[in-house]
C-alpha cells in the first residue's frame, strides 16, 4: 500500500511538472510570459501569524470615509 502511494505521489509529481511545461510551452506560441512558479509553503512560512492576522483585519475592515472620494461641488 504504501508503495502504490509513494509511486502515485512520483507519477502525480512528474505529470504536474510536464502540465507546467506545456502551459509555458503554450504560452510562448501565443507570446504570453510563462507562468510564475508559485511555492505557496515558502509563502505561509515567511507570513508570520501576527502578520497573516494584521492583513486578514485591513482585508475585512470598513472603509474609512475621508471624503477623498466624494465628487467636489
């Protein structure tokens, strides 16, 4: 059992490192950028906890009302 995983961890692995290639490989006929590789782990562990909660409150906080966006008279 834990071999069938550990080969279907590799296979899943190597197809999505050559899904990635063909995206790019896409992307480069219709002369779009490639993909930007994302490492979502290397995110979570720069985000410190006190950070992740400071920006969930500005993402969820009320709009100030300054008048900076109201039209003139």
């Amino acid at each position: 059992m834990r071999e069938d995983n550990a080969q279907l961890r590799l296979d899943n692995s190597r197809l999505k490192a050559e899904n990635q290639q063909l995206r790019d490989e896409i992307a480069r006929l219709k002369n779009l950028p490639p993909r930007r590789r994302f490492d979502r782990l290397a995110w979570r562990r720069r985000q410190s906890p006190v950070t992740a909660i400071v920006r969930l409150a500005k993402r969820h906080a009320a709009p100030s009302v300054t008048g900076a966006g109201s039209p003139a008279p």
